[in-house]
C-alpha cells in the first residue's frame, strides 16, 4: 500500500484513473491520462510524482509510458493496467467491491417488499459499481439507503394507506422525519411505479394513499365555500382568498368567470389578483399542481360553460411546458398559453440550452407543441420567466 497523503498530486492523478476504469468497467481500452506537469510548481512536487508513479508500476496496477528523446525523463502517459491492484495500492476497495457490500447489507431489507423494489436495489447497485452515486445516495451511505429500501418496501406493501407522512414514517422505521428525508427520491422511483413520472409529490402520495397534509388552494374569483353556519370563504376577497382541499365538496361557482387562468409563479400569481381586475377565476397551481389545485379545477371547469377561455401562465423553459402540459392531460379540457410564446421569451429572455427531452411534447397535440419544438432543438432558444412580463389581461 502507498503512502497517500491529502491533497498530493500523484495521489490525486491514480484515483482520477481508477474512477476512470471504474465508470466505464467493459471499455475495450484500458483508462489512461496524461500527466499535468503544469500543477506540478517545484522539482520536489515532480520527483514526487515520479517516485508514486514508479511504485504503482511496480506494484503491477499502472503502466508508464515515457517521452521519447529528449523528453525521456517525462512521463508521456500513464495507463491502468489492474483497477484492483490499483485501488488496492491506493488503500481502498473498489467500487464494485463496496457496491457488492451495500447490496448485501440492503437485500434483507429489500426483499421484504414487492419485487420491484428488489430490482430498483440491481439498479442502484450497478451505478455504485461505476462510482456514482444513485438517486443521491452513494455506496457508502449504507445507513440512509436502509432506511430509504424500509420505506419503499413498505409503501410496496400498502402500508402508507390512510396514514399520515409522520405516522407512517414512525411506523415503517421508528423516526417521524425519515420519510421527510427521503420524500423526494420516493416521489420519484414510486412516480414511476404508479405510471407517473415527473407528477408533482401530492399526486404521487394520493395514488397510494397517504395522506400528506395538503396546502390551501389561492385563488381570485367567483367561488364561494358553504358550510353549516353560512359562507366560510368567498373566493372575491382581496387580495385573494385560500381553500383548503378538505372544502373542496362545499366549493361553488357563484357567477361565470370572465375566464380561468392559472399561474404557475407565486409572484406573478400576487400581481396578477392585486393589478388585473376583470372578473377571471385565477388559480395558483405552484409549479406541478398538487391533487388539491387539479380537483378544484376540475370542477371550477366542469360547472361552466364550454366557452369561459381557460389560460395558463407559465415560465417559458423545460419546467413550465411540461407543467402545461401535465394540465392538458389531468383536466376536463386544456388551457391555452397566456404570455408563453417563441416571440416573448426571444424580446425578454435570457440564453439557455435546448432540451431534446422535451420531442415528445413536440411530437403531441399540445396546445405548446410548437413551443417545445423550438425549446427543444432551435438554435436559438432563450428561457423566459415570467416575473419579467407585466401581467395582462387573459383574452378571450
């Protein structure tokens, strides 16, 4: 084993090449790198370098390959010739060998729940075994990944139905806050496994059932909420009002809305209700709409008529389209783009990549398909946010 000690440059430069070897463990050749002899400042630092390089040939884990000539006294480059050998002399397991020991350690835990979950456990383990980490979680975080597998597992099971976040946390790994900690990665991997990927956290915890706390709906406009002792909220009230998705079965709509406008940036949401005052039923959604945002706008729609215009107002950028989107496909009928066009975000906007990731959206019948076309391959795209656009009144 070799003498490492932090921050040395020969140090450095092997474990760059064994994370090389590692990342890419059937490359057909072996991982190699050129050595940096500009960050290598004094004779001393060099003959350091040097004296590593000679050991870990010797040892058999790299070859050195030297200058011709004049330059023979340089190392040209440097190649891996046995990752094990190499980590070995580096003082630490390999990859796959610390991969191969979190998988053991959370198989038990793993196999307790539905066969997928087992195989997310495959999954994770072979993005280990090239260094990386999986779902922000690396190999070495054995802990957090157990505790992780106990929650999938047991949402697997069913067990999250009729619980609230807490109480299921508490119950699956005896920690109120475990699932806290986890709650994205889960709203992920179980988004997928309900046939919902990229669905905002509270529809995701509403397809199996658990009952996470949900936040008020804000809102601007004709709708009231009855209750047994009279009016709870009117929906006209400045600057706006807020119901919570608990109310939901009391909501009415009072009048026909000028039209409906959700919007996707509480900022904007705020100068919308505050500035524009012409009737419309406005809506936050907060990004992803949560299941309480679609349900009330499921029956704000479903109670007027046809031709009351229904907008969305949205950041032009991967985000906002897909959250256009995702309106499109979980209401009654889909809105129409307020202030989301090629012609704004070109005027406002700011420089960005395109985002192939966005060609189905292109591909589809949207109402923002040529928006995500030019989003996703132009050569000029810009993103617009939409705190940069005075609010206007929604056409008709």
């Amino acid at each position: 084993m070799m003498d490492v000690r932090t921050g040395d440059a020969g140090v450095e430069f092997l474990e760059r090449l064994l994370e090389r070897s590692e990342r890419n463990p059937d490359r057909s050749r072996p991982a190699s790198a050129a050595p940096q002899y500009d960050k290598l400042s004094t004779a001393q630092q060099v003959g350091r370098f040097h004296d590593l390089m000679v050991a870990a040939e010797r040892f058999g884990a790299i070859e050195v390959q030297r200058g011709r000539r004049d330059r023979g006294h340089l190392i040209e480059r440097v190649r891996v010739r046995d990752p094990d050998l190499l980590a070995r002399h580096l003082g630490r397991s390999t990859a796959s060998a610390t991969a191969q020991r979190a998988r053991e350690e959370l198989l038990p835990v793993a196999a307790t729940g539905e066969s997928w979950v087992a195989s997310l456990l495959d999954e994770m383990t072979g993005r280990w075994a090239r260094g990386e980490a999986a779902y922000r979680l690396t190999a070495a975080q054995t802990e957090a990944a157990k505790e992780f597998f106990t929650l999938l597992a047991s949402i697997s099971r069913q067990e999250a139905r009729g619980l609230d976040a807490r109480t299921f946390s508490f119950r699956a790994t005896n920690d109120t806050k475990a699932f806290d900690r986890h709650a994205s990665r889960l709203a992920a991997i179980v988004g997928i496994q309900t046939g919902q990927p990229g669905a905002a956290a509270d529809v995701v915890w509403t397809s199996i059932g658990l009952e996470r706390y949900s936040h008020p709906v804000h809102l601007k406009g004709p709708i009231v909420v009855e209750g047994a002792s009279g009016r709870i909220v009117d929906g006209r009230t400045r600057p706006f009002a807020s119901v919570h998705p608990e109310m939901l079965s009391q909501l009415s709509v009072l009048e026909r809305p000028t039209a409906i406008l959700t919007i996707e940036n509480y900022a904007s949401f705020n100068r919308q209700v505050r500035e524009i005052e012409d009737g419309s039923l406005v809506v936050y959604t907060g990004g992803f709409p949560a299941a309480g945002v679609i349900e009330l706008l499921s029956k704000a729609l479903t109670s007027v008529s046809g031709d009351v215009p229904f907008l969305h107002w949205g950041d032009v950028d991967a985000g906002g389209v897909r959250i256009f989107k995702y309106l499109e496909e979980n209401l009654p009928r889909g809105p129409r783009p307020h202030l989301m066009t090629k012609e704004l975000a070109q005027k406002s906007g700011q420089p960005a990549d395109a985002d192939p990731g966005l060609a189905s959206i292109a591909r589809s019948d949207s109402a923002v398909r040529d928006l995500a076309e030019w989003l996703a391959f132009g050569s000029d795209v810009r993103h617009l946010e939409q705190e940069a656009l005075e609010p206007e009144r929604p056409s008709e």
